[in-house]
C-alpha cells in the first residue's frame, strides 16, 4: 500500500490546551494558538515542504498514523496525546493536505523517548484510493511500524 512518511524533530505542542485570548481594540476578543504552536507548525511544514521538494497536495481522503516519542512520559501522555496529534494533522495543512476535511481516520500511538533530544513525531500519511479501506490502512501502518519501514 503507498504511503508517505514524514519525520518531524521535537515534541509537538498541545494545540488545544494553549491557546491564548487576544483582544484587538473594541472588537471581539479572539482565542488563537500560542506562539510556541504557531513556532512549532512553521517549522514543521518548513520541513515537511523540503522532505518533499515543496510539497505537493493529495486531493484524495486519507489515513494518517502518527507515532510520537516524548521524554518523561507520565499519566498525562494519553490525553495529551490527541492533542499532540492535532498540531502534528495541523501541519499537515497546506503541505500535503488541502483541509483536514481529507482524513478519514488515524491511530497516534506514543513511546517514551530516552532523552529531550530524541523527542519526535513521525508521520505516515495513506492514500486511499479505490477499495482501500481506512481499516485496511490502519492495519498496514501497524505493520509497518512494527517492521520499522521507512517509506
């Protein structure tokens, strides 16, 4: 099954739990992304766009599988975890996909990393073309994570 993967170095923010409200003059106060999630998804699609020559846009759904490694993990890993992911799908706008709309299922699976250097996301984004299955792909990223596949 075709697939494409993308490295991303550091822990990716909680886009959900640090957003900040801006108030501009006597207009309606705005919630928007901290500077460290802005930071983080300007970097990362600066790198996604040179793992692929600029990028490129799948118009097709896809799956993404996620794995992200973070030092220290504690008891709050698993529901920061989607939040991680969202940031990471986040990325994901604009350099391989054109809406978030296109992904029609995930699995982000997290690990322990051994120190704060070798925090990271990697990415696996699936394509699903005709009679291909979000199941299908999800069992296919589990194996080749399992396998260690780089694609």
């Amino acid at each position: 099954m075709k697939s494409y993967l993308l490295f991303l170095r550091g822990k990716p923010p909680c886009l959900k739990n640090s957003r900040v409200l801006i108030s501009e003059g006597r207009g309606q106060p705005r919630i928007a992304p901290s500077a460290a999630v802005r930071a983080y998804l300007n970097a990362a699609r600066l790198t996604i766009k040179r793992q692929f020559q600029n990028g490129f846009l799948l118009s097709c759904q896809v799956f993404v599988g996620v794995e992200i490694a973070v030092f220290g993990a504690s008891d709050r890993l698993s529901s920061d975890l989607d939040n991680m992911y969202t940031t990471v799908q986040e990325s994901l706008i604009g350099t391989i996909l054109e809406d978030d709309s296109q992904v029609v299922g995930f699995l982000a699976l997290s690990e322990s990393a051994m120190d704060k250097a070798f925090e990271f996301a990697r990415i696996w984004v699936y394509p699903l073309e005709k009679c291909v299955s979000a199941a299908d792909a999800a069992a296919a990223f589990l194996q080749d994570r399992l396998k260690g596949k780089e694609v």
